[in-house]
C-alpha cells in the first residue's frame, strides 16, 4: 500500500483524511455545500487519489461525495429559503440588492435557475453560494433537488476518476499542472480582453448607429433655397 505524499493543497487535507477517512469527506463536502468555505473540492480529490493507491474505496469516496453535496445544498436551500428572503428584503439595500433586484432574480430562477445550479457545482464561491441562491429565490424544492442531484453526481464523476487514476503519480501531476498554470491564466486573460474589447467596440457602434447622422446646424430649420426665397419677406 503506498503511501506517498500529497502535494499541495491535497497536502494539507491529508491528516484530517488520514485520521477520519470517510467522515473526512462526507464532513468537508457537506458543509462546503452549505455556504462554509470548507475544501470540500480538494477532500474529494485527495480521497480519489487515496482510493487509487488501494487506502479508500472509489465506490464509496463517490457515494459519500454525492449525497454529501446534496444534503449541503439542500441545507443552504432551507437557509435561503427561510431566511435569505426575509434577510434581502431588509438589508439587501445596504449591497444594492433592492426589492425589484430579487424579484428579477427570482424570475430568471424561473426560466434558467435549473442550469445556474448545475453549472455552479463547478466554481468556487458558487458551490457554496448556488442552495442559497435558490433558495431566496423562491426555486420550488422538487426542482432543485433534481437539478443539484445532476450536478453533485457530474461533479464527482469528473473528480473522481481523475484523482483515482492519478494515484501514485499523483505529484509529477501535480508538478506538471502548476508548471503549466501560469501560460493557461494568460490565455485565460487574453481572451477574456478579447472578449471584453469586443463587446466595447460593438456596443459603441450600436450606439453610435441609433444616434443617427448629426444634423447640420449651419442652416437654420426651415429655411428656404431658390429664387424664392426672398419673396416670403415682401409679403
């Protein structure tokens, strides 16, 4: 059985893995879905990777994973649900989340708010923050529990299989992705300059189309031309 070391961030979940195992990643994951900035993420990955070297289960890593994330986020849903609202209404002005605000967030949980919850499984800040989220928004219950099932269970089958097969040579991987890191935030930010130049540009010309040819101003409105144009004076 081997026992090489985590590298990194894994690294510093390593003893509370080593010490509680399974509750380890069942405790981080649940509590991350609730809106605790736990490493619920990097617990789930180092647990694959230890599932790898033959110390953990996979099987059992991802069933504790997923019903971890779903209880959390049902949790955060029951918080925002509750109390969230009740909480906007009162002091959202003081973070510029008026009434109106929510009311249009509520309606775009309406048509969009099943995707937002799948698609927030995959971002820090988001995970925590998506039962919340929903839950002040009003989402029905039976809707968001499928839509975070779908995304707990698309989670962990992307983690976890990584960090299994990752297992022993889980630190030349590691080497490799921060060697590698710096060139793709680069890229990161070059297109999203990109992006962001040419939204710019476009929403200038779109104004700049509905302003319209400028008048000319060196001739007053409704001024004559022609021979005429003296004979109105006569009259």
């Amino acid at each position: 059985m081997s026992a090489t070391p985590l590298p990194g961030l894994l690294g510093a979940v390593a003893p509370v893995l080593e010490n509680y195992g399974y509750l380890a990643v069942a405790g981080l994951i649940l509590v991350e879905n609730f809106g605790v900035p736990a490493p619920g993420e990097t617990i789930l990955v180092a647990a694959s990777v230890y599932a790898g070297t033959g110390r953990l289960n996979i099987v059992a890593v991802g069933v504790i994973a997923v019903l971890a994330a779903i209880v959390g986020n049902c949790i955060g849903y029951a918080i925002g649900y509750f109390g969230g609202h009740a909480l906007v209404l009162r002091f959202g002005k003081y973070v510029f989340l008026t009434p109106e605000r929510l009311e249009k967030t509520e309606r775009f949980f309406e048509r969009r708010g099943g995707l937002v919850v799948v698609a927030a499984r995959f971002f820090e800040g988001l995970r925590q923050a998506a039962g919340i989220i929903a839950g002040t928004a009003e989402m029905t219950f039976r809707r968001f529990v499928v839509f975070t099932t779908i995304g707990a269970v698309l989670w962990v089958a992307l983690w976890a299989p990584l960090g299994y097969l990752a297992g022993d040579h889980i630190g030349t991987i590691y080497s490799d992705v921060v060697r590698y890191s710096l060139y793709v935030l680069i890229a990161l930010a070059v297109l999203a300059a990109a992006w962001i130049t040419r939204a710019v540009l476009r929403r200038r010309r779109r104004t700049a189309a509905q302003a319209g040819p400028t008048p000319d101003l060196r001739e007053a409105p409704g001024a004559r031309k022609g021979p005429d144009a003296g004979k109105a004076g006569k009259w």
